[in-house]
C-alpha cells in the first residue's frame, strides 16, 4: 500500500488511540505519557518478540536466564490492541472499493498503537478467523504488518458472532478491540459486543459501506445478486423501491448507532469514498477514538 510513505507516518507519529477506559492503571486521565527518565517507576518484564526495541533488551536478565527480556515501566505498560478486519466476499466490493479502505484504516490503527509501544494483533474474519497476525510490538514490526494486510484475500460470508467469539487469543487480554466492516452479517452484531465487553474490552466499530450501498442508481428491472451466498432476487427498480431500500439502510445504520452509543462503544460510519486522510485526522478523532 503506496499511502504508507514516511510523511504519513510521520503524521501518524502524533495519534494515540482514546479508550473509555484508562486501561493503563483504572484511574482517570490519558492512556500514556511518553515522558523518559530516571523518575519514571519499573513495573515489569515480559519476553522479548521479533519487532520489539532492542534498546529495551534487559541485558543482566539475559545474563541470568539465558533468554531475552524487555523492560515494562509504570508510564508505558502495553495495551493489547485487536484489530478485527472484515475479509469477507461483500467487503470486496463497491467504487471505490470499501475493503480496500478498511485494509489501508486497519494498518493506520497498527501503526498508531506501535508507535505508542502497545502490542497489535491483527485478524481476519468471515465465517470464522481466516488469517491472524499474532501480538507483537515494536515500530520495525508494521511493515510485516502491512505485508499481511496487503495479501489478505476476500472471501466468504461475514459472521461477525462465530469468528469473533472464537478468537482464544482475545481471552484474558483486556484492550482495545477495533472492527472494520460493513456490519452487514446476517448474525448481527450484538452478541458480538456483548462478548468483547464481557471480555473487558474497549470498543471501536467503523462501519464502511460504499456510495452504491448508501445511494444506488439503479432503474428498471434487475437481478440482485448475493455476493457471499450467491443467492438472487428480481426486482423493478422503481422510485418507490430505491425509496424503501434507503429508509431500510438508514434504519440499519441507525440502530448500529444507538447500539453503540447504549454499550459506551466508539462508533463512525462512514462511505468509502472517503479520502484516508480525512478519514484518519478528521472523522477518527471527531468521533473520539484518537486523539
């Protein structure tokens, strides 16, 4: 993905992501401060990854245990950050195409929580966990990142339930859970909160749909076509029609909404017209996800 040159990431250098939640400690106030020196208190250890800072290396541990550590302090204790990335058939779809976006925003959020020393494991779903990137941290890590964005393929119907309630990792991890999708599954969504919320995560869903989804120009008579089951329906295109399929999807979109803002869960829909850098440093921190 060409979008991601160093003046990019540069920009991205100064976002961090906003839970409603201080994960970091259960008291008020920012998720991290980047502040360094001797003041700053020590608060762990935990096994060296590829990826990691080498400067962070506990030498004298390694000394003793034969085995790479790095060092945790009080001011910069990991969040686990999951991106949930919608692969399935219908995300590959629409001009300009919405699964493209979500692949490209789905690396903008990795990026982010690297470079604000949190740990990113990424997944695929449709039917189930199609590919998944195990956690790692560290900045030198997100062009392997991007490689397996990149390549995922689209395929598949969504089940947004099935895929994301069987992801072990996710399982005494508290974090922050992102999903990137049209939310378009037929199993809904609402279990699927309920379960990361039980698993004491932090929410933030961005539905992508794209202008022909939001705004279709189509007339006469038309065979619609499923693109995940395959399944078909003759229709006459008429202004009455167009009119009710439009009240439908504002109706979808606005229950998604109210859910959301129910469940204390961050939420942003948005076309995939869109450009990424409006998406990313207007629409991202108006809705209260980074700051």
């Amino acid at each position: 993905m060409k979008t991601f040159d160093a003046e990019f990431l540069q920009k991205l250098e100064h976002l961090a992501l906003q839970g409603s939640k201080l994960i970091k400690g259960g008291t008020g106030g920012n998720r991290r401060s980047k502040a360094r020196g001797s003041a700053i208190e020590f608060s762990d250890f935990r096994e060296y990854t590829p990826g990691d800072d080498y400067r962070r290396i506990d030498w004298n541990a390694y000394a003793r245990f034969e085995r790479l550590f790095i060092k945790l302090y009080m001011e910069e204790r990991e969040t686990n950050i999951t991106v949930f990335l919608d692969t399935s058939a219908s995300m590959d779809s629409g001009e300009p195409n919405k699964g493209i976006l979500a692949k490209k925003l789905a690396a903008v959020f990795a990026y982010i929580a690297l470079a604000n020393y949190d740990r990113v494991g990424i997944a695929a779903l449709n039917e189930a966990v199609s590919d998944q990137l195990p956690y790692f941290s560290g900045k030198p890590g997100f062009y392997r990142a991007l490689e397996f964005i990149d390549r995922l393929p689209f395929s598949g119907r969504t089940s947004l339930k099935s895929s994301i309630t069987k992801f072990a990792p996710l399982q005494s991890r508290k974090g922050i859970s992102i999903i990137l999708s049209d939310f378009l599954a037929r199993d809904g969504y609402l279990e699927t909160f309920r379960y990361l919320k039980y698993q004491q995560q932090d929410i933030i869903a961005v539905q992508i749909l794209s202008p022909e989804e939001l705004d279709p120009r189509l007339s006469g008579a038309l065979r619609l076509i499923d693109t995940e089951t395959g399944e078909s329906v003759d229709v006459e295109m008429t202004p009455h029609t167009l009119g009710l399929y439009k009240k439908t999807v504002h109706s979808y979109m606005e229950q998604l909404k109210n859910v959301c803002s129910n469940m204390e869960i961050a939420c942003l829909q948005v076309s995939s017209e869109i450009s990424l850098e409006q998406l990313v440093f207007e629409k991202l921190h108006q809705a209260g996800m980074i700051g």
